[in-house]
C-alpha cells in the first residue's frame, strides 16, 4: 500500500518543492497538500493518513494551532512541522506538543526532509507495534487469570519450600476448605500427602520430573471430605525460580457414573441377548413374505416326478434340459429352506473360522425373491483375495439381511419405477490386517438429523408397522462383539453407505 502524506502549506512554490523532493526519495508516497488551516484539519479527521508534514506559519494560524487540536480529539499521527527560520523556542515547543519532528527550509532541506519522514514513520509504527504487544499482554494476562479462577479443575502453585502462593476457588472447594486455611499450609508437611508419597512427587516436579497419579481416593486435611482425584504435577520457573504447578480434578462424580454405566451395560447386553433372538422372529415374518410361493407341498412330488421322468428320455431329447432345470430350482429351494431354518434356529456366540462372503451370499439367497419383486438389482464386488476372519456366521447372517433389508425398504419407500440398486463389495484393507465389507444402496438417504441416532436402541423413522429400531442396533453390537466397527455415511437423497470393518484373525 502507498504511504499517505498530507501536506499542509499555503505556498504553491513550497507545495510542488516539497512534494518533488519527497517523490524523488520514495516513489510510493502519495501526496495530498492543502494551503489553510482549516482544510488540513477537516482531512486529517475524515482522512486515514501516515504522516502529516505542515509550515509552521499558515494564514490566521500556526503549526501549533493544529496539532492542539488533533491531539484534543485524541488524533494519533506523526507530525512533522517545516520553516523557513530555526528558532529552538518554537521547536522546543511543538515538540511539548506532540511534533515528532522540526525542519528547517535551508541547503539542507533536500536531504534533511526524507529522512525525517522515514524516521517519523518508522517512530509511529514502532510505537503502535509497542502498544500493541502491551495491549496483547495486559490481556493475555487477564486471560490466563480468568482461566486459573474460573477452572474446574483445582489449581495451586508452590515453592521450593512447599509454600502454596496461589490457590484458585475450584482448589479451595474441592478441598472443602477456606483461602486462609492454605496461607501456612506446607505440602511436604501434609500428612496426606505423605502418605500418598505426593510430597516426594512434588519434589521431583521441582526437579524438573512432572507426575500424574489417577483416580487417588483421597481424604481431605480439611472437614475429612473424602473424594477421588487426579492429581498432576508440572514443573515451571518464575523469575527463575522454581516451583511447581499442581492440577487437582476431583472424578467422585465421574467414577461414580462409570460405576452405574457399567452396571447399565451389562443390563443392556443381557437384554440385547434376548432381543436378538426376537429380532430374528421379526426378520423371519419378513422373509416368509417372499419365500412362501416356493414353499410349496409339491416340492418334493416335483422334483422325484422330473427325476423320474428324466431317467426314462433318451440322451437326445430336447426335454431333458428342462426337467435338468425343474430339478436345479427344486434344490435351490430346498437350500433356501434349511438356511431360513438354520437362520431361525437360536445359537450360541460361536467363532469359527470362515469366508465372509459365504453369510452375505447366504444372506442374498434368502432375499433374492424379495428384492426381485420389489425391482432391487444387487451388484456384487466380492474380493476372492481377502483373508478369512473368526466370526459366528449365524450373528453376521443377521447383520447382513438387517443391512439388506434396510437398504431395500428405503429404496422400495421412493416408489421410483425404476426401482433401485444395492451395491455390495468386500476388500482388505491396505494393512491386510482387517476386511472392509460396503453396502451402498440407491434409496432417499438418512436425514442428518437423524444420522447420529440410527444405532440407538428403539430409534426408527419407519412406520409404527415398519420396525421396532432395533435391527441396527443389534447389528452394531454384534459388530461390535467381533471387534469391529460400522461406519455409516448417507445424504438425504442420495443413499446411504455403511463401512463394516473386521479383524483378520480376530480372537
């Protein structure tokens, strides 16, 4: 940016002098001049100047007259006052004043005048960088105070002695104490703190060796208010002396809480235990839907009736092929019945070692129905390079089918003619230490407001006939139990992505 010099100066032959002589030294200057009092002090006002340089004797006015007035309306700027005669009163006076400088019009006056500008400039510049950092440090000051007195954590800093110097409210309450009780308290003299070895710790800390002891039941020296703490011990100098700064976070509340989540959990997971046996029963109302026109009593006449038929044609009959087929899909239902029995069937938590995409196969065997009728195309990218992990294949079955199933109702709740797409993809990941499994679908996505909820317990946007919003809740714990993980990431609109993450080798 240019610096802005205004020039206050009734002679138009000292005007364009001054303004020459300024611009050979420093192209950047840009100039602005004025030739009576009044003009000059109605741009110094509105007008964001760098340095101001006026005559000394102006018409009905003086150099004087001006800078009383900027300075009464607490107008900060460089002021450098110029005339055509020196006179040590005069300037001893401007300078009383606030001049930063005083310049005579003589032989001199070429050279003299740039370097008082520069000078000027710079002076101003250090100055305001000077207030500044005291501005900045007065107020990192207070700050750092305000932090010490509003923490909740207690905070005191002590001596070499043992002395406390400073104490702030959180400490004092914590400690169910009063500020003069700690004026000649000495920790290395403190029982309890002997007994905890805090004042050996403290005194390492005074060499330069912090600490931190967690979660110390601890009985205070005052009132015998019992609490659990964390205690922390920094080393710091002040003035070169050493001393330490001690952190005290009472945690009575906390591991109280943990205590009570703990037991909360166990609950929980001995109730999940039960609800994913009816989770099951509720999946399996689903699946009955889509299966029940190939459960049919004729299943096994049909198939004997083409077996029979196919054993009495000749090698050369074009019908052999059809009956081939009658008795390929009469397996096939017969595969899709024992894996809805095996499904349905209630198990134990068993490891065992396994494929990953034999249950997302098993999984889509038991759908393939359904998502036919209700236009889901699936489109597998199943890794035949990825490890095998230890996994319950009966628990990461029902992981599977929620994960389908969900994809599936969003995309059939569009209505779109076209139907939807479910993408499903298994990999490892770049460590080789873990499998990455994805299902992406095609549906309106997850509003964000309700992404955050979606493992909750009994959390669904579906209809009361819809769910009861466990199904991937459940999922996450059994997710969870083969210490894994599920990512879910959706845009409403635009489909949803879930991220399931299994350990290779998992124990």
């Amino acid at each position: 940016m240019p610096t802005k010099i205004l020039l206050i100066e009734h002679n138009p032959d000292h005007i364009l002098l001054t303004e020459r002589i300024l611009q050979a030294a420093h192209s950047e200057y840009q100039i602005d001049s004025v030739r009576e009092t009044e003009g000059g002090i109605k741009k110094i006002i509105e007008e964001d100047y760098d340095l101001v340089i006026s005559d000394y004797r102006l018409p009905g006015a003086s150099a004087l007259d001006i800078l009383r007035e900027i300075r009464e309306k607490n107008i900060d700027i460089p002021f450098v006052v110029v005339t055509a005669v020196g006179n040590e009163k005069i300037a001893v006076d401007l300078m009383k004043e606030g001049a930063y400088d005083y310049v005579v019009k003589d032989a001199s006056y070429h050279d003299i005048l740039p370097m008082v500008v520069e000078q000027s400039i710079g002076r101003h510049s250090m100055k305001k960088a000077k207030e500044k950092a005291q501005e900045e440090l007065v107020n990192a000051y207070q700050m750092t105070r305000d932090i010490l007195e509003k923490s909740p954590f207690g905070i005191s800093v002590v001596n070499d002695q043992g002395k406390v110097e400073y104490i702030n409210p959180a400490m004092i309450e914590i400690c169910g104490a009063k500020k003069e009780d700690f004026e000649e308290l000495n920790y290395f003299e403190l029982e309890t703190y002997k007994q905890l070895g805090l004042d050996q710790k403290i005194k390492q800390a005074l060499q330069g060796e912090g600490f931190f002891l967690e979660a110390v039941e601890y009985t205070s020296y005052y009132g015998h208010k019992r609490t659990i703490r964390n205690f922390t011990g920094v080393p710091v100098k002040d003035m070169n002396k050493r001393k330490v700064l001690m952190f005290v976070e009472d945690i009575t509340e906390l591991k109280v809480a943990e205590q009570k989540l703990a037991e909360a959990y166990q609950q929980l997971k001995e109730t999940q235990e039960e609800l994913i046996q009816s989770s099951k029963m509720v999946a399996m109302g689903q699946l009955a839907a889509g299966i029940s026109h190939e459960l049919n009593q004729p299943l096994t006449g049909v198939k004997g009736f083409a077996q029979a038929a196919l054993m009495d044609l000749q090698e050369a009959n074009p019908l052999r092929n059809d009956l081939q087929k009658i008795i390929e899909q009469a397996d096939r239902m017969d595969i899709i019945i024992k894996n809805v029995r095996f499904f349905a069937r209630k198990s134990e938590f068993k490891m065992e070692e396994m494929d990953i995409n034999k249950p997302i196969e098993d999984s889509l065997g038991l759908l393939n129905e359904q998502l036919r009728v209700h236009n889901v195309r699936i489109t597998r990218s199943l890794s035949e390079d990825i490890l095998q992990i230890k996994g319950d294949r009966n628990q990461l079955q029902q992981v599977f089918l929620n994960l389908i199933t969900n994809a599936r109702d969003a995309i059939d709740a569009l209505n779109r003619p076209e139907g939807g797409e479910i993408i499903i993809s298994t990999s490892m990941s770049l460590d080789k230490k873990n499998i990455e499994i994805i299902f992406q679908d095609t549906g309106g996505g997850i509003p964000q407001e309700h992404l955050e909820h979606v493992f909750n317990p009994f959390y669904t946007t579906k209809s009361p006939n819809g769910g009861m919003g466990l199904g991937l809740s459940i999922a996450y714990r059994i997710i969870e139990n083969h210490k894994g993980t599920v990512e879910v990431d959706s845009e409403e609109g635009y489909g949803t992505k879930f991220r399931i993450t299994l350990p290779v080798g998992n124990d």
